[in-house]
C-alpha cells in the first residue's frame, strides 16, 4: 500500500473533516467525533491556521486515509509573545490503524515545522502515545498550560525541533488540548 503526505487541498475539506469525525467517533463516541471536526473547521478560520501543516494521508486512489494539523501558538513570557507551534490533532480512519500511518503524519508534519523555522511544537494528549514520538512534558522548560490548574500539567507536552529552542524562556501557552 503506497502512502502519500501532502498538505490538503481546500477542495478536500469534507472529506478530511470526516475523517477526523470518523477517527474520533470511533474511538471516543459521537459527541467526541462531532467536537473535533467542528474544531478543526475553527482552526482553518483563524490567522494561526498554516496550509503547509495540514496533512493528509492519501491512497494511490486519492482516498484519504489520516490527517494531522499543526498551528502557531504564543508562548506568553514577561517579555512578550513567542510564537511556536501546537499539534492541533492527528487523525486515522479505524480501519488503517495499527500500520504507522499516523507516526508518517506526525514525522512529516515536523519535518516541515523544522524546515520552516520553528524551534518547538506542543500539544495537549496522550502522554503513552506522543511520548513515543519524542514529546515530553512542557513543564520541563518552565512552560506551562493556562489551564494547568484545572487539568494538571503531565498531558501537555512539547517537541523541541532544534536543540535550545526553549532556553530562557518561561511562560504559557494556551491551545486545545484533549
């Protein structure tokens, strides 16, 4: 089975948004479902939105598989604002899970982040899951989520793209984070 990951076209927009609705349908209920495919249409609305970090995973046959989006994000500092990234959400239909679709998303997608000259991307999910990709706890580097009050601080996680990225700073962020 060939795999591509390419940006997804405006022209795709259902069809990812249903695939993210049928990922997290299936793995968390409907409510679930229908949340983040509300979301994700939010997120291409605002100025943080970047097409070049909305991916798809696409058959030879065109249908699209997955998707991960990563967005620009403050880290807001005493000094002001420092824009980075988040990892917004990844999604894979059930039935090509299991088969490192999503790992090939995630992998590219920072790949691109790295190229384009961002230094940390964060997320808010599961720390099993992403922790195999090289995230880790955002804490470490005296950053720290909004909401930490309310959900803690161990699911909210970073990927340094460049050694150094975060030194000196400290601060908080503030994205989705499920």
């Amino acid at each position: 089975m060939k795999i591509i990951m390419r940006p997804e076209k405006p022209s795709e927009y259902n069809e990812v948004d249903n695939v993210i609705y049928e990922a997290f349908s299936e793995q968390y209920g409907i409510e679930t479902g229908k949340f983040m495919r509300q979301h994700f249409i939010e997120e291409r609305l605002k100025d943080t939105y970047i097409p070049e970090l909305s991916l798809v995973a696409v058959l030879e046959n065109e249908k699209i598989i997955g998707e991960v989006a990563i967005h620009e994000t403050d880290i807001v500092t005493d000094n002001g604002n420092i824009t980075e990234l988040t990892l917004s959400q990844c999604a894979v239909l059930p039935e090509y899970r299991k088969q490192g679709i999503m790992r090939m998303l995630v992998e590219e997608g920072l790949k691109i982040a790295k190229n384009m000259g961002y230094g940390a991307v964060f997320l808010g999910g599961n720390t099993m899951l992403y922790s195999r990709f090289g995230f880790e706890p955002s804490y470490k580097y005296g950053i720290y989520h909004k909401d930490r009050e309310k959900w803690g601080d161990e699911g909210f996680m970073v990927y340094l793209l460049r050694q150094g990225a975060l030194d000196g700073i400290t601060g908080t962020t503030d994205y989705y984070g499920g």
